[in-house]
C-alpha cells in the first residue's frame, strides 16, 4: 500500500509514526509551508516536516490544493491511501477522488460534537465528561464523514488542553495503526455514518477568550484555565495587576464578596470571588516573567497574604 500523509503538528507525528511502522510505504508527507516562529519571526519546518526528512521521506509543502498543478502533482505519488492528521487545508472534491482507498482523517473528538479547529480545548471549556479519536472516512463536508474507528478518554479535574492533546495523539496514532493493520489483512473496514443529532462546532481559539470573567461561575472560569494551557494561557486581574493564570481550581463556596476581589491568600494559592463560588489561583506570570507558583508570587506581594 502507498500512502501520502498530510499533517503539520506535533500532534500529527505519532500518527505518521504509525504509517510508517504498519508495513505500508509512506511515499511522500504534505504538510503547511515553513511559518515564522519565535522571537527572532525565522522560517521554521512544521513538526511533521522535521520527521519526514528525518525518516528520508520526500516534503511537499503547498500554499493550497485547488490548483490542477498541485493536484496532478499528488496524483503522480499514485497513492492508495492519503491519511490526513491536523493539515491545516482544505481538501477539495478533486484530491479526495485521487486515492484508490479514499481518505482517512484522525480526528481529535467524539463525532458530530466538535467538528473544526479546536476539538480538544472546546471539550473542555464545555465540561465534556470524555473526548477521543475518530478514525473517519473524509467527504467534502468539514469532519461530516463516515466514522470507521473510536477511541475513547474521560477527561479529568487535571486535564489541560496540553495533557488532553497528548494524550488523544497517541489514542489516534492506535486507532490508525489498528485501521491500517486490518485493511493491509484484506478487510474492508465499516464506516458508520455520524449521527444527525448532536453536532456541535469547535471554532478556533482566540487570544481574546483568553480574558478571566470573575462574574463567571469558578467551574467556568477553571475549566477555561485547563482548557488555554499551554496556549493562549487564561489570563485575569488579580489584586490590580494583571497575571496570566496557569492553574487554577474551582471552590464551592459561599461568600457575598464582589467578583474579582481576594479572598484569601497563603499556601494553598489565591482565593479569588467569582459569581458562583471561589477560584483557588495556584500558579501565575506576570509581565515579562515566568510562571511560578501562586507561593511565589506572594513572596513578591505579602501584602497580599492573609486567611480565607
């Protein structure tokens, strides 16, 4: 079987790990062109990139697949397979009819709820109970596909948008490998179309939803901490300065204290009022530092400290 992967990052490279060590040959890697990066903006390769050429497969890097040109040129790789993991483009009607097999996608969510950009931060902030992996059969609409495989994970307390995302990337990687072993024994493997009900979209994030509303519930605004870690990170004003929020979790607790205003403070972190309950702080930046703990922070501001 001749596969072209297409994926960008981190998350995609277990998954062409997994090609790779299914037998099949992985004989070319579409993924995002080089973008600036860092401090100094220099053209960096995407991760899926960097293990490509490190494994000696042939990069191609695409601005789009609309054009006949590019299109021709995916065709010429003659592959049976194109597996999709995080790409970051559009798929038109054209490149999904080139492979004799289809396309598979690795998707990072329980199908229809999170279809789009950013299944696994948004399955937090919402309080899902559990998320995974769909191994779908991709059709033109955006993740509506036929499902073939699942894989399953509750999320916990101390899930974060990092933790969660590492951990469905290698839950993808085996639904894959599974998919691709059966098919490489003969099997044709079911795809179960999405239920109608329950469709939700996962829009992608932005650095503004990233502002700390104490008026919240602190369920909400915890679950929004988790959820932006590592990136764009919660960020709230705490005693008149405003702090990037790393950790944080949620109190049930009474109180008739304005929202935003201290609580208390010491070991245990910064009890912050919210509209419904308290938010415990355990871990901050200020501008231009580093995260340290919320113990930390106090040392600097013991003007602070005081019991719940």
């Amino acid at each position: 079987m001749r596969i072209v992967f297409a994926g960008t990052p981190d998350f995609s490279v277990p998954c062409l790990e997994a090609c790779r060590d299914s037998g099949a040959e992985v004989v070319a890697v579409y993924t995002q062109p080089d973008r600036p990066a860092g401090r100094g903006r220099k053209l960096t390769p995407s991760p899926v990139k960097q293990a490509a050429l490190a494994a000696g497969i042939p990069v191609e890097q695409p601005e789009s697949l609309k054009s006949a040109e590019v299109q021709q040129a995916l065709a010429a790789w003659r592959p049976d397979l194109l597996v999709v993991v995080a790409y970051g483009l559009i798929l038109p009607r054209k490149v999904l009819a080139i492979p004799r097999l289809g396309c598979w996608n690795v998707h990072a969510s329980l199908l229809p709820r999170w279809r789009g950009a950013a299944p696994i931060q948004r399955a937090i902030l919402a309080g899902d109970a559990e998320s995974g992996v769909d191994l779908m059969q991709m059709e033109a609409g955006l993740d509506t596909g036929p499902v073939m495989l699942q894989r399953r994970t509750p999320i916990g307390r101390d899930d974060t948008g990092g933790s969660l995302h590492d951990r469905l990337s290698r839950l993808g990687a085996d639904a894959l490998a599974e998919g691709l072993r059966r098919t490489l024994a003969g099997e044709t493997l079911l795809a179960t179309p999405q239920p109608e009900a329950g469709v939700t979209y996962a829009h992608k994030l932005d650095k503004a939803e990233a502002k700390l509303d104490f008026s919240r519930p602190a369920i909400a605004l915890e679950q929004q901490v988790r959820a932006f870690d590592p990136w764009p990170v919660a960020e709230g004003e705490i005693a008149g300065e405003t702090l990037r929020v790393w950790a944080a979790q949620a109190i049930a607790q009474d109180h008739q204290t304005p929202p935003g205003e201290v609580l208390g403070a010491g070991r245990q972190g910064i009890d912050l009022a919210c509209g419904t309950g308290v938010l415990r702080v355990t871990a901050v930046q200020r501008a231009g530092g580093k995260r340290i703990g919320a113990v930390d922070y106090l040392n600097a501001r013991p003007e602070l400290r005081r019991l719940p």
